[in-house]
C-alpha cells in the first residue's frame, strides 16, 4: 500500500511548530497530544520492526503507528478489530439509519463544553428513540440502539450529530415476542426531532442551574440565567434536524456501512489534493448542491486548516461509539441470545460474508500473520525490533 502524496502529518510538520508558538496557552493539552501524535506516527520517534519476507528475502523497516484515534493513518485496523467484534451481534432482520443533529447555536456552546453536550446528545437521542418506539402508537416494543457522534462537516466545520445504527424491531413489553418495524418504514422523524428538541432543552436548562456549563468570548453572558433563557427562546421554535435513511440492503451493508462510520476522523489523507504557496487544497461534499456539482474543491491557509482539524478532538476518556436498549453492553448478550430464539435462527446466523481472517481461523493451526510482504503477498519475520527515540530533556525548573 503507497503512501498517500500528502497527508495530515505533512501539515503539522511543515507548519505546526511556528502556529504552536503562535497559539501558546490557547491549544489545550489534548490537542497538543494529537498533533504530536500524528507528526511522529510510523517514524522513528515511535520505534519499529526490521522485516524479512520468508519467500522473496526482501527485507524493509516498519515503524509503529501511534494508534491515537484522531490519527488518519492509525483507525482502519481499529475499525476491523471493532467490525470482528461487533460481527456476531447482527440480527437478520433489516437495519435502519438514523442521524439527530444540534442546531447551531447550540453546536458552539457544544464546543466549550464538549464532555457535557456531546453526553447529552448521545443520551437524549437514545432516549427519544428508545421512548418513542416502546409507544404503542407506533411500534411498541424495546429496541437496541448503536451511536456513533461525529463533530465534523465535510468542511472539517463544527458540526456535532449522532449516526444511530437501529434494528428494524424490538421485543415486545412482556419479552415473548418479536416486534418487527412495517417494512421500509421506522419511526416517524418529525415526533423524533419535537421530542428531541424538549428533552434536550430541558437536560441543558439543569446542566446550567448545576452549574456545569462554561462559557467564553461571545457566549460569555450566557452565564447569567435570564440572559441563557433568551438565548434559549428561538431554540424552541426552529425544527431540530432528524433524519432517517432508507433501511440497509441487509446485515451485510450494515457492517460495510459501521467500516466507513465507526472510526472515522475529521478528514482522511485521501481527500488531501495538494499544500502549495496558496494553502492546503481538499475535496469536500457540499450537501446543499445537487448531482455532480456537490463534489468540490476548497483550499485553506494550513494555520485555518489546523485549527479546523483540531476543533475535533474529544476530550480524553470520551467513549465515541455507544449502545444503548438491547444492544447495551451489559446485558446485550442475553438479549441477543433472546432475539435469535424468538426468531427462530442460529447464533451468527446473518448474511454476512466471513473476513479473510475468520476463513484463516477455519483451517486447523492457522492464523493469519502480522506483518505481508507487499511485494509476494507471504509472510514476513521480525529480525529486529528498533526502540523509540529517547528525547533529551532539560532539568526541571528550579
């Protein structure tokens, strides 16, 4: 696999030093970390491996990534070691697509306050799911709910929302049943999105009379309550944005669907075109334009271009990826042992095409090795490991 012409890692080295200086005491220590991150990844600073191909002899050096989970070259083996994971908890039944969105306004005070809303957001859209489909009205049942947020337009703007990956059905209240969505059909959106905006508004009101919210620059006289209940008021009104996709073609789609979603970050090295005199140039997908015109091109000075990357970085400890309803960690395996005896189908048994590794997992004694030669496709031997780099540091400050 070739390295990509440009990637994020090119930007910070060539200009992250000068703007880091320029922003001392505005970055915050997580985004530091990232930065450094991705600027030592699969170099020497971080070790490696010497290889030798078993059958070519072809020898090369292999340095370790730094496996942060905003790094763009560190999350697609992430994303498969998630994939395996979550592989035997699919259902065969369909699976639907659901996204909730924070308006505006509320997506900048989400930003100085990520930890808190970014939360709220994951629980009241499982709750509003979870809520409106236990309704008789419309579905009746108690389903499982998997939420992926992401924090980013394709701009690399702010732009938080949840991805909720749903099976089409739940069990019914006394537990003896199967209860399957009509076909094609979920829930209604618009009760998603009325219920959504009232819990939600109502959950921020009490993080504000806690005293848990923070505010800065513009919004800092939000911290006077009249001042935030004005501020509130046009919130109430405006409609908050859910959408809910057609079902997937099947449980097959679903996990190509969570391989793209999952471990996604702000922008991938793919959609990097260029870093020139004029600034760095990458694709982005304008939504609002229609057929072949949403493709376009936008370049950004590298110091605008940075700060954008970095307004994505989630607060240390943040889980990304939750479950919720029968789908919830701790009691999803019984649930799903429950499910597939209602529906009368074996453990595992979906439409699904097994990995490389699982039919490596088949054959007795084999598994399959760590490290490929690139160029015959065998196996490839450690000869030598290469520590990281040591660097110097000065004596505290007296």
């Amino acid at each position: 696999m070739q390295r990509p012409s440009l990637e994020v890692a090119d930007i910070f080295l060539k200009h992250g030093a000068a703007w880091r200086d320029s922003h001392r005491g505005h970055l915050s220590l997580s985004q530091l970390k990232v930065m450094s991150a991705i600027e030592q990844c699969r170099t020497a600073a971080l070790g490696g491996h010497v290889l030798r191909c078993d059958s070519c002899a072809t020898e090369l050096v292999s340095y370790n990534s730094c496996r942060n989970r905003h790094c763009p070259k560190c999350q697609s083996a992430a994303a498969k070691r998630w994939l395996d994971a979550r592989q035997a908890d699919l259902l065969p039944v369909e699976y639907y697509h659901v996204v909730f969105t924070l308006p505006a306004p509320i997506a900048d005070l989400a930003y100085q306050n990520k930890a808190e809303l970014y939360g709220l957001l994951f629980d009241v859209a499982a709750q509003v799911l979870q809520t409106i489909a236990a309704d008789p009205k419309h579905l009746g049942a108690r389903i499982g709910a998997t939420l992926v947020l992401h924090t980013w337009g394709s701009a690399l703007t702010h732009h938080p929302h949840v991805h909720g990956i749903v099976p089409g059905g739940g069990l019914a209240p006394d537990g003896k049943s199967w209860v399957a969505c009509r076909a094609g059909f979920f829930l209604p959106v618009r009760v998603l999105s009325r219920l959504m905006r009232r819990r939600f508004i109502e959950e921020l009101l009490r993080l504000h009379q806690a005293g848990r919210l923070r505010f800065f620059g513009e919004l800092a006289a939000l911290a006077d309550g009249a001042c935030f209940n004005k501020w509130l008021a046009p919130m109430r009104q405006c409609e908050w944005v859910v959408y809910a996709k057609r079902p997937f073609a099947g449980p097959q789609a679903v996990l190509a669907y969570l391989s793209r979603y999952t471990h996604r970050v702000a922008i991938s090295n793919s959609r990097l075109i260029a870093m020139d005199e004029r600034g760095v140039s990458f694709r982005w997908k304008d939504y609002r334009a229609k057929g072949s015109t949403r493709h376009k091109t936008m370049t950004l000075a590298p110091q605008e271009f940075m700060r954008r990357f970095l307004l994505h970085v989630l607060p240390s400890g943040f889980h990304r990826i939750r479950h919720y309803g029968l789908l919830a960690n701790g009691t999803r395996k019984d649930n799903l042992a429950l499910v597939r005896q209602l529906l009368e189908v074996a453990p595992g048994q979906v439409a699904a095409t097994p990995s490389s590794d699982e039919r490596a997992d088949e054959l007795p004694n084999a598994s399959p090795p760590t490290f490929v030669c690139r160029h015959c496709g065998h196996a490839m031997t450690i000869l030598h490991c290469l520590m990281r780099g040591q660097a110097i540091r000065a004596p505290p400050p007296s």
